[in-house]
C-alpha cells in the first residue's frame, strides 16, 4: 500500500497509532526497519539520519527531502519554520525555493504559475520541471551526431573495409564488411536525459508526470540509456548548437543524484532526495546576500561551513 507520510525535521516517528501531525507521525513496521537499516549506511560515513528511541519509536535528524521505502511508504520531510506554522504547503514552497537558490537551478518564466500551484512532496515537484524542461527541449529538437559503424551488408555502402573483405569465409564473398557514418540521436546528453527520464517514469505516482514521461519515452525510443554516467556528463557539449540543452541539464543532474551524495536510490524503491538542513540553509543566506549587497561586495562560504562577508576594496 503506497502511503505518504509528511513531517518536519526533528520530528517522531513510531510504528503505534497516534494523531497524525508534522511534529509526530505513523510509519509501517517495514518502513520503520527500512530507515534503521538506511541509517546505519548513513552512520558509516559519520551522518546521522535518524535517533533510534526503542522497537516502536525514532526522531528524524535535520535532513530535509524525500525517501521512498521499498515498501511504498513515502516519508517527505520538510524545513521546520515557525512563521509558516503547521501549514504543509508553506513549508513545501519554502524547502523548493531554498533548493532552487542553492542549487541555482533554472526557472521557466511560461508555465510556471500551474509548476508552484502543485502541491506535492519534492521528488514528484522535481519530477514534474524535468518533465517540463525536456519537454521544452524535445519539441525544439533533439541533437543528432554522426557514428562511425562498421557492419556486413549484402551492398555496398560507404567504405569498404578491403581488410576484413580479404579474410572473408569462402561462399560468403556476395557478403561486403563497410564502414559508413549514420545520423543517430546517441549522444552523451541524449543518453543522460533518457536515463533521467526512465527513473521518473518509474517513480512518479502522480497521473499527469506519468503521462507525459510514456509521451516522451516513446519520442526518445532510439535513444539508449547512459552506462557510465559520469563520463557522459563530462561529454556534455556546450557550444551554441546545445544552447537548448542547458535549462534542462540541472534538473538531469538532480534526478541522476549529482549533487545529493547522501541520496538514496535503489531498484526496489523510488527516487529519493536527501539534503542536510544546515548546509541547504547556509548556502541559501549565502544566494540571498549575493543579490541583495551593494556592487563591489563579495559573499563566500567559509571552510568552517559559515558565510563571510567581505567587502572589496
């Protein structure tokens, strides 16, 4: 049974019946194990996601996102502010705000009014504006690249490999091995947007995500998916003929966890989004002086995880 179960950081969560509210929660047995067991891979590396407080009871650390539990149960975890109040979709907008500051990702100015009117937890939102922006980006064409192929064919096409035709299998002479180019869309950027895009298409839960992640999985059907992730997204091509690619890069990173190495992603659950409170906070004061000083005045992040604000001279 899939279920979403919504709180703020630092909040309860326990396996016995309680009054639901953003500060205490129910969980399933199997989901409550999941995040004992996620929170020991998280200690390994000197985080802590979750304070165990018996067999039925544990408290959220200051993590904000979503995780998505092998059993269906959707846990989001939004920024506790005390001017918002109880209020969910304030602190949804909020969490969204900061992490499109920090991340400096992209807005859309068509379309973006319905985009902040969905209320929905933050995988299904980020979700939604990839979709958008690959959306955008199919219906101005996909980028095609010529491939240098080499293959036997019953003609001639191209270059003949006289090597390879010289050692050719007696009877088999009506037979020519060519090397020729072919116009395909198989590029790095092509193969990330379609891995991006098969995750979401099997994560999403929302109706209208899924519908227009099929619409566009049948548009990128010649497209393979990435195998080496990291070395396509060193490939990614940045003279002007990509220019139409770059909204939609940042929203590609997101999903494929570029910038979240605390994010979880398995192929028993959905896609899951984890951000350390403090640090989205700090870099988000950090995007906010940067527009607000005076010219002349440069914001950075101290190594001690502060802002620093000096003035140039």
């Amino acid at each position: 049974m899939n279920a979403v179960v919504s709180v703020r950081e630092y909040a309860r969560l326990t396996t016995a019946p309680v009054a639901p509210s953003l500060d205490c929660a129910q969980v399933t047995t199997s989901a409550f194990d999941y995040l004992c067991k996620l929170s020991e891979s998280f200690s390994r590396s000197g985080a802590r996601l979750v304070q165990v407080e018996g067999r039925q009871s544990l408290s959220l650390d200051s993590y904000v996102g979503v995780i998505q539990t092998p059993c269906g149960t959707t846990l989001e975890i939004v920024p506790k502010h005390h001017e918002i109040g109880d209020s969910l979709p304030g602190c949804r907008a909020l969490l969204r705000k900061m992490i499109q500051a920090t991340l400096d990702l992209p807005t859309r100015e068509v379309g973006i009014a319905a985009l902040e009117h969905f209320d929905a937890p933050l995988s299904e939102w980020v979700m939604r504006r990839y979709l958008a922006e690959l959306d955008q980006l199919v219906k101005r064409g996909l980028r095609f690249d010529y491939r240098r192929v080499a293959e036997e064919l019953p003609f001639l096409r191209g270059q003949l490999n006289m090597m390879a035709q010289l050692r050719q299998a007696p009877g088999r002479e009506h037979r020519f091995h060519v090397r020729h180019d072919v116009f395909l869309p198989d590029r790095p950027e092509n193969r990330l947007l379609k891995l991006a895009l098969d995750r979401v298409r099997l994560s999403t839960k929302d109706a209208d995500n899924w519908r227009l992640a099929q619409e566009l999985s049948f548009m990128l059907a010649e497209v393979p998916e990435s195998q080496q992730v990291q070395a396509d997204l060193r490939a990614w091509g940045t003279d002007r003929l990509m220019a139409h690619y770059r909204s939609a890069k940042p929203w590609c990173e997101l999903i494929l966890n570029r910038w979240m190495p605390l994010a979880v992603l398995g192929e028993q659950h959905g896609l899951s989004l984890l951000f350390p409170m403090e640090k989205l906070f700090e870099k988000y004061v950090a995007a906010w002086l940067r527009g607000r000083v005076k010219t002349g005045t440069q914001i950075q992040n101290a190594d001690r995880e502060r802002i620093a604000v000096q003035a140039c001279r």
